[in-house]
C-alpha cells in the first residue's frame, strides 16, 4: 500500500482532533459529576433567599450557597446573635446526646439549617448545615452533614 505524505498528515490531524474532542467532552462529565457531587458551591448567598426558604425547593436553594456562606461569612467567633441577624433562626437545636464529641468538651449548643433533600438520596435524608457554639454562645465552627 502506498501512503502519501498528505494521507498521512491528514490522518494526523484527524487523530489528534478527535483525542482532543475526547479528552474534552471527558474533562466536561467528569466536571459535571463532581458538580453533582458537591453542589455546596453554586450560588453567592443571599441572606433573603436563606432565610425565607420554607418548602424543600427553596431549602434546596440553601444547600447551593453552603459554600459561599461557610467560606466568607461564617467566621469562629461570631455571636449567636450575629448568626441569626445573618440566616435568622435555626431550623432545629440539637440535643448535644449523640451530637456532642467527647473529644470536643467545648462544644456546648449545636444548631443546624436544614437545606433540602440530599442528592441522590432515596432515604429521606437532608443536608444540613450545623454550627457549634461554645458556652458564651459564640461560633466554633460550622460543618455540612447528611442525615
């Protein structure tokens, strides 16, 4: 068989696209996929939003800005009362029997804003965003949970 130099380039560069075109459409699930796994980070928040969020649709409008919340507003430190000025009341308070850690003596109030059915999820589980408070009622620190 005789392949001329133009074949080949030509065969070249139709490889080299279509590797191109894979690793691409590739990069693009593989985004998705983690999008779906961890959806904390899609919204900027919006304090409104949070805090009149009453059906599941709108709680799970909460979950999208978990990210943003715990990263630029939730600082160790702040007041109860900072808190609730911020995402107003807390869902529910926790019972600190079966929450509280022993390794953790100074957690002691723990809070949680429940943020909508957890994705995937057949059980009925929630996510939720807790935050531990000390005994002065100031922030230890927050962190996301399924239950």
């Amino acid at each position: 068989m005789n392949t001329s130099p133009k074949f080949s380039t030509v065969t070249l560069v139709a490889t080299v696209s279509a590797l191109a075109c894979l690793g691409l459409s590739l990069f693009t699930v593989l985004r998705w996929m983690e999008h779906k796994r961890n959806p904390y980070e899609d919204r900027a928040f919006d304090a409104a939003v949070w805090r009149s969020a009453q059906t599941y649709a709108q709680r799970e409008q909460r979950a999208k800005m978990a990210g943003d919340i715990r990263k630029h507003y939730l600082k160790a430190g702040m007041t109860y009362e900072q808190i609730v000025a911020l995402l107003g009341p807390p869902d529910k308070p926790l019972s600190l029997e079966g929450f509280g850690s022993p390794n953790q003596p100074e957690v002691k109030e723990i809070y949680q804003y429940d943020m909508g059915p957890a994705w995937g999820d057949m059980a009925g589980q929630h996510e939720n965003l807790r935050l531990s408070f000390d005994a002065k009622r100031h922030l230890l620190f927050s962190y996301l949970q399924v239950d």
